[in-house]
C-alpha cells in the first residue's frame, strides 16, 4: 500500500514539473504586440432555419504579431453581446498554431467569427435589419498565449448590414 502511495505521489510531482516547466517562460505584452486590423462586421445569412431566415453577428479580422518571437497557440476569443448588456449571446474560439502559427511582424490570414446566436423572422433579410425590435450588438476580441490571462484588443459595433460570405 505505502510502495502503491509513493509511486503515485512521485507520478504527481513529476506530471506538476513538467506542466509548469512549459509555464516559465517570457511573459509578452500581448495588448502591446497583437494588432487588430481588417476589421468587418455585420449580419451574417445563416439561410433559412426552422422556416424562418436567420441573422447571426458576424465579424471578419486579421491579426498582426509586431513582437520578434512566433506566437504558437495564440487563442482568440470572441464574444458578441447586445449593446450595454452583460449577458453573452454567444462566442467563437480560434486557436493559431501549426502553419497558422503567427510569425514575427506577420500578419494572419482574414479570420472570421460568429455568434451561433441570431435573429430569426419571416420577413425578408433585409427587412429584419430595419424592424423595431432588432438590437444592434457588438464583438469584443481577447487573446491570451500561454499561462496569461486573456487580454482585450478591441471592441466593434455589429453593423447593420447583409454579409453572405
């Protein structure tokens, strides 16, 4: 029993070594070297869903590493809400790594996000836009690399307009 104990206490140690191993490294200053750019947004066509059209909030952006180290595994995080509310109406997560791996003072590839979220009517798409009862909504964009907590980029207003791509 005490050999059993031991042998897992050791195991224990030895997984928290190395997960922390991975963790000692160079802190980045992510809101100082990740750069928002491109930055589109709008009411995606999600087609027609339960015999009504439905709208999702939807935006299109790059991301710009202006910092020297390529950022392997850098997380984006994006959450829409209605303007002034709290309550998240939905998020998209995107992770960058592999051959999207963000290089040194590169540029991503155009990434797009949207909320699975959305307005759905009878009326035709355009109409919806302009009905009384839409609410207009935003996307705020995070990223986080490695150990560190996320950090804001930036917020945009969903605009009220059609996006079929």
């Amino acid at each position: 029993m005490r050999i059993r104990l031991a042998r897992a206490g050791a195991a224990c140690l030895l997984v928290t070594i190395i997960g922390t191993a991975g963790c000692s490294g160079t802190t980045i200053d992510l809101a100082r070297t990740i750069k928002v750019g491109n930055l589109t947004t709008g009411w995606f066509d999600r087609g027609v869903v339960d015999g009504k059209n439905k709208l999702v909030p939807s935006a299109s952006f790059t991301v710009t590493n202006t910092g020297t180290a390529t950022l392997s595994g850098l997380q984006i995080l994006s959450v829409f809400r209605f303007l002034g509310d709290a309550e998240e109406l939905g998020s998209s997560f995107l992770v960058l790594h592999g051959p999207d791996a963000l290089a040194a003072s590169a540029t991503s590839k155009a990434l797009t996000v949207r909320a699975n979220w959305g307005f759905t009517s009878e009326q035709p798409r355009a109409q919806m836009l302009m009905h009384k009862l839409f609410q207009d909504a935003q996307v705020e964009i995070f990223v986080k690399y490695g150990p560190a907590a996320y950090v804001k980029l930036t917020e945009a207003r969903i605009q009220r307009q059609l996006l079929t791509q």
